[in-house]
C-alpha cells in the first residue's frame, strides 16, 4: 500500500515500540519484552514506589538510558520524518509516541508529542518546581541527586505506572485528533488507554485510519478501517512514498 499524503490535510501518526525495535531498543510489554523478563523493574517502575523510596526510578531507567544513548534511527523514524519534510504548506504529520527514545527527533521530525515522556531527560519530582527537565544520559546513579532549586529528588522524565499522564501532550493530541484526516497507529498493540482511544476520536472526527503492525489487533478494533502487516521499518517508506528517498 502506498499513500498520496498529498490529499491530507492533517496526518497523526501514533507510534509504539515495534518502531524502535530495528534500532536495537526491546519493546517494554509482550513476549520478550523487557517488563516480563524483568517483573522487580516493573514493581519499581510505579508512582506508589516512586513515593516510598525515590530512588526507585532510577534503579529503573538509568541503566536503560545506556541503551537509548547507543541507538540510532531506523528507517522507520527517517521514513516519517522524509514523509513530514514533504508536506505542502498548510498541512502537518506529526507523530504521536509513546516511546522515550527521542528517536524520531534524531530522524529529523519537528513535530512530535511524546505521551510518556523521554528517557534522556531529568526533571523535578515536584509538579510545581519551576526546574525545566533538561537533556541527562547518567546511567549510574549510586546516590539520590537533588532538584538545585527546590531540593526535592530528581527522577527520570517518563509517566510511571499509576501517574496522571501529563496534560499538555494530552491536550495538544485532542486538538489534532478533532481536525485530523489520516490517523496511523504503528508499532503499537493500539489496547493501552489512553491511546486506544485515539483511533477512535480520529474515526469519529472521519478520518482514514490505518493499523500498521506485526501482529494483527486482537480482538480487532472496528475504529481501525484497514490493516498492514509487516515490520515498520519495511512498511513505512513504502507506505509513505519516501523510499529510497
């Protein structure tokens, strides 16, 4: 299947961690991922652990920011920011990730919400501190470091489980889901809330909504109008018209 993007006029892309994986970054959830070969990183990657004990998360993520920090885009984040690259005046892609690698950004992409936060950033545990998160790869972390405006503990810029999702990207992706025209959920099992219900605010708004994956949906989602199998990676460049671009 090959797109003419040039007939949308707002494109939402929601992507997961099948994008990644070609990158060499393991998905977090499902057969080999990461949570079920490590189930003490999950009881500690919680608000509840985060509260008992704030150096919790980063016994969590700062040894996973080394494998963030080695990793580089595949085709699959170069194809959606060609893709962005192209668009005509007027009309927008941009990509909605629940993944923490930044790697889209380092493909090239402007425009990008990041649902989850960003594993290579730190920022206060404090909701109200002024301290903005700030670029941080520290993989070793041998004693709890402190906010330097408000001593409260530092901790990695990512949702735990059982957190609020943060306001702003969630805000920022109800406006365009209201007004978008092609909705592309890729790499992404598409039955984690909240992101299972983008596809269908996209559907209600009357969108073309499209569900890329190795696997497909199960149970199936009938908001999803079509289905493409096959690693993003291969499938992304085709579909958007940018390969060998």
């Amino acid at each position: 299947m090959q797109l003419s993007l040039k007939q949308y006029r707002q494109i939402v892309v929601l992507t997961g961690a099948g994008v990644s994986v070609a990158s060499g970054l393991r998905p977090y959830r499902g057969p080999g991922g990461w949570w079920a070969d490590h189930p003490e990183d999950l009881e500690m990657a919680t608000a509840e652990a985060a509260a008992a004990d704030p150096m919790a998360p980063w016994r969590v993520f700062a040894t996973l920011r080394k494998g963030v920090a080695e990793a580089t885009p595949n085709a699959a984040h170069v194809a959606l920011a060609t893709a962005e690259a192209k668009m005509r005046p007027g009309t927008s892609l941009t990509i909605v990730t629940q993944n923490v690698d930044g790697l889209h950004q380092a493909a090239g992409s402007s425009n990008v919400i990041e649902i989850h936060g960003n594993l290579s950033r730190t920022r206060c545990s404090r909701t109200d501190c002024d301290l903005p998160a700030y670029r941080d790869r520290t993989t070793v972390v041998e004693a709890l470091p402190r906010c330097p405006r408000c001593e409260s503990p530092l901790r990695p810029d990512v949702v735990l489980f059982g957190e609020e999702m943060p306001a702003r990207p969630m805000w920022e992706t109800k406006q365009l889901l209201r007004d978008c025209d092609l909705f592309l959920a890729v790499g992404t099992s598409g039955t984690v809330s909240p992101a299972s219900n983008f596809v269908r605010s996209a559907e209600y708004a009357g969108a073309r909504t499209i569900f890329v994956n190795l696997e497909p949906l199960s149970p199936p989602n009938p908001a999803f109008q079509e289905q493409v199998l096959g690693p993003a990676e291969s499938v992304l460049p085709v579909m958007l018209g940018v390969a060998g671009t």
